[in-house]
C-alpha cells in the first residue's frame, strides 16, 4: 500500500509504503490523519486519525481472507496491539520497548 499524510489534497503528501504484513513508522500529532491506497487501482484502503493514546494501528485484511486472519504474523500483530492498549489503559503512558522480548542477562547475576 502506498502511505499518504491527509494534508486535504488528493491522495495527499505522499510518506512510502507499507508492504503487505509489514511495518511502518513515522512522527506525526494527535489528530493527523493517513490514507493508505492500492498502488495498482488508486483506491483507497484505509484512512486513519492518529490519537495521542493509541500507538498502534492495524490495517485489518478481508473477512474472507482466512490466511491472512489465521497467519501467524498477523496473529502476533493483534497480540501486540492489544498488549499496548491494555499497557496504556493500566499505566497512562505508552509501551515503549520492544512487545515480548525476552528478560535482560547479566553475566553477574544468575
């Protein structure tokens, strides 16, 4: 998908692309809006508000896309989300390390 910030314009300013099950990041404000839109058709996907207590965002496949619903990849991406909604909800403040990393290892202590 192609990423564009909503600045009112059509489709936007363009800000990359996001493959399919990938990642992408940015800096952005409460209230910012994104568009994301099919390459190839020029449709529009998604478009997202950004809020100041939600650091996540999923792009959810087609109902009747089971493979993509019952990947792994994706399944772990839902996880996380709600892993930092809950951490959110609980602490006021956002997640801001790695979701599910192991524990630290100091070689001096056991």
């Amino acid at each position: 998908l192609e990423m564009y910030w909503d600045d009112g314009s059509d489709p936007g300013m363009y800000s990359g692309q996001v493959p399919a099950l990938g990642r992408t990041a940015t800096t952005t404000y409460d209230g910012h809006a994104f568009k994301f839109v099919d390459p190839r058709t020029k449709e529009l996907v998604s478009r997202m508000e950004m809020r100041s207590d939600t650091h996540m965002y999923i792009i959810d496949p087609l109902e009747d896309d089971y493979r993509t619903l019952n990947s792994p990849e994706y399944l772990k991406a839902k996880e996380e989300a709600t892993f930092l909604r809950n951490y959110y909800d609980t602490h006021g403040i956002p997640w801001l390390s790695v979701h599910d990393r192991p524990g630290p290892i100091l070689n001096m202590w056991p």
